[in-house]
C-alpha cells in the first residue's frame, strides 16, 4: 500500500511557555543528578577521565542502581579535592660541586688509585 500523498503528519508543536512543562526533577527542592556526560560537561574534564576516577573509587559519586550519577554534592566535593592554594615557584636546588673527586674532564686519567692488575 502507497501512503496518501494528500496526508502528511502533524507533530504537536512543544509549549512555549515554562508554565506548561510540569515541575519534575528541576524543581528547586528536589534533588538533581546528572549524567557522567553531564558532569564532565560542567566540570570540564573529558567524561572517561571522570568514570575512570569513579570506577576507582577516587572521587565521590553517586550509583542509581547500576547507573553512575553525580549529584551537586558530588561535583562540588570533586573542585573542593582538586583545588590547591596558590604557591610560589619553587626552585629546583643544583646539586654542591664537587672540586677534587674526579679528575678533570678530557683526562685519561683513572679514576680509581687501584693498580691495573692486568699490565701489558
């Protein structure tokens, strides 16, 4: 069977104003979770380095069942845990020279004062 070429569908056009959607999980007092995709979204951070850090048990989060969640708690004890104080630039000490150990450098000389127990 052809389709009528004279019907076409009709979608229902989406409400426009915010009133008409009811209040679900967005609602101020009930509690949002968010997606590992999400979490990385907001937290900008590639989302496997986010489940790979979860699977670890490194930062905290939340299982819905089988399901990986972050709550807001989640993603905020997350900054909490990463963000360090700033601090000044630490300088890498050099290492004491040393006068007197070695012999000076293009010298064939030997290090060690052992004699060569095989002579020529």
């Amino acid at each position: 069977m052809h389709p009528d070429p004279q019907r076409t569908r009709r979608r229902p056009t989406p409400p426009t104003s915010p009133s008409a959607y009811p209040a679900g999980p967005r609602a101020q007092d009930e509690p949002r979770l968010y997606t590992p995709a999400e979490a990385a979204v907001l937290l900008r951070v590639p989302e496997s380095w986010l489940r790979r850090r979860a699977g670890r048990r490194q930062i905290p989060r939340t299982f819905l069942g089988k399901h990986l969640r972050f709550s807001a708690d989640d993603l905020t004890a997350i900054i909490a845990a990463a963000s360090q104080p700033a601090a000044a630039r630490r300088r890498t000490p050099r290492p004491p020279h040393r006068t007197g150990d070695l012999p000076p450098p293009g010298s064939h000389a030997s290090i060690t004062t052992t004699p060569n127990p095989y002579p020529n």
